[in-house]
C-alpha cells in the first residue's frame, strides 16, 4: 500500500465532507490572541497551547471563577467565610503571578 501525501488525504476528507461543520466555518480567523503576544514568545505560547496547558494565571483565574461561583450560591455562613478567604488568596496569588511577568 503506497503513503497518500496530506494533500490527498485532506483532498479526499474535504470530498467525504469532514470539514463541512467545522466551527466557524466560513469566518476568517482570529489571530488577534496571536499577535498580542510577544514575538519571541509565540511559537512556544502556541505549542503548549495546543497541548492543553495554561498559564498559571488562567489556571488561577479560573479557580477564583468558580469560588465567586460558589460563594454566591452558599447558605452556610461558616463555610461561606472560608470561600471567602479562598477567593482572598487566589486574588492575592493572581496580583503576584502578573507582578512576576
């Protein structure tokens, strides 16, 4: 059996309509994210993107998220207090993490 070049088999996955409900289809690109980041800093933002991993201050930023999420929807006082000081301390990390940029 011979290799098929990507070009004939993205060829033939374009004929077979694998690429008719793709997410924005149609759209152009946004690569504002891209370009906002430093050149030198691109490739690598982008490989490990791609790989599922965040900067820390997503990562931060999201569990302060769904602290907020859960503090609003908590009755209980005590453990609302201790949401509370979480929230505190994930927003005291977060102002370390951009001050270390």
């Amino acid at each position: 059996m011979a290799l098929k070049s990507v070009e004939e088999m993205i060829r033939a996955a374009r004929e077979r309509g694998e690429f008719d409900n793709l997410r924005g289809r149609g759209k152009p690109l946004d690569h504002s994210e891209y370009f906002a980041q430093p050149e030198e800093l691109r490739l690598a933002h982008s490989i490990l993107k791609g790989a599922g991993f965040v900067p820390p201050e997503v990562e931060v930023m999201r569990e302060l998220g769904e602290t907020r999420s859960a503090i609003e929807a908590c009755d209980d006082p005590k453990q609302k207090r201790k949401l509370l000081k979480r929230a505190d301390q994930l927003k005291t990390k977060l102002d370390l993490l951009k001050l270390g940029r």
